[in-house]
C-alpha cells in the first residue's frame, strides 16, 4: 500500500467511525456527545482547532502544528459527518479544481 492509499484508508476509517457514533450515547464516546451538542459546538471546535493550528504554524511548532493538524482534520470530519458529507463529495470537488488555477478557480466563484 503507498503512502496516499494508507492516508486515504486511514482518514476513511477515521470518518467511518466518526459517522458510527451519529445518535449514539453521549455518555459513550467524546464523538458521540460532541454530535448530540449539534452544529454550533462542532464548528466552535472545529474553529478552535483551526486557531490553534494557526498558531503553531506561525511559531514554526512542527511537533504542535502535527498535533494540531490532527485534531483539526478530526473536527473537520466531525463537521462533515454532521452536515451529511462524505470524504468522497470532498475528494470529487478536489479532483473537479484539478488542473485549474487556483487565481482561475477564485474568480469563477466571485473571490478574484
């Protein structure tokens, strides 16, 4: 298995568990209960993360900004649970940029 292949499977695994505790008992797992707090608290998480990956990044932390990208790519999963999305809808729109310019790309959508 390459190196892409055992990410892929690893952040499908991740994401399958994750979507596994969707009405679960909260008392049963931190997934479980962050998912019955609802939206508002996943993206509060999701958006402390993000801050805290900023962070390391600009200290130039490389052991932080691992842990944070971690706990960041977690949450993000959370939040795509919680919203109906799959990493496949994601992976599909990746594919749909590739090979266009990114400037390209943010002008389509209004942002250049």
């Amino acid at each position: 298995m390459t190196r892409a292949e055992n990410t892929d499977a690893t952040i499908l695994r991740l994401y399958e568990t994750i979507a596994s505790r969707k009405g679960s008992d909260p008392a049963s797992s931190y997934t479980a209960k962050l998912l019955d707090q609802g939206t508002g608290k996943i993206a509060q998480k999701l958006g402390e993360e993000a801050v805290e990956a900023v962070i390391a990044a600009v200290a130039k932390d490389r052991n932080g900004m691992i842990g944070e990208s971690a706990d960041l790519l977690y949450h993000l999963l959370v939040a795509w649970a919680d919203a109906g999305i799959t990493p496949d809808d994601v992976m599909a729109e990746l594919e749909r940029r590739e090979g266009i310019s990114g400037l390209a790309e943010k002008a389509a959508r209004g942002e250049g």
